[in-house]
C-alpha cells in the first residue's frame, strides 16, 4: 500500500479536506462520497465522519493509500 506524509500547520484538518490536499479525491463531493461509502478508515476504524478532525498522529487508510500526519516542524530559530 503506497503511503504519503502528511504534516499538519494548524491543530488539525478535516478529513474532507485532507483527502482532497493529498489527490486521492479530485473534489469535496467526491471526498464526501468516499467517507459516506465507508471506504475510508482512521486509525484502522472506518470513519463515516465527514467532518472528522484529524490531528498528529492518525493514520488514515483510503483506495489503497496510506496517509500518516505528522505535526510540522516549525523550524524558526
């Protein structure tokens, strides 16, 4: 299973938006369709939350691609 890293800037991002950001979905409605049809999973439990904050550390699992975030690493001196 190919898998991307994802590091956040903020607390977190709507999982919605995520799959979008990333390119598994080409749109939010698409995005919303892959979550109402339980093909998403978030930290191997399937999500139906379309509005699902995910934050540092969650692992999400969709059409065969593995997304870890990761909080950004601020690098200012």
């Amino acid at each position: 299973m190919p898998e991307l890293a994802f590091h956040l800037t903020s607390e977190f991002i709507p999982l919605i938006q995520l799959l979008k950001f990333v390119g598994i979905a080409e749109s939010g409605a698409q995005a919303q369709e892959l979550v109402m049809n339980g093909e998403v999973f978030c930290n191997q439990v399937q999500e139906f939350r379309k509005r699902y904050k995910v934050r540092a550390g969650d692992v999400i699992d969709c059409l065969e691609q593995t997304i870890r975030v990761y909080a950004s690493q601020d690098q200012k001196g």
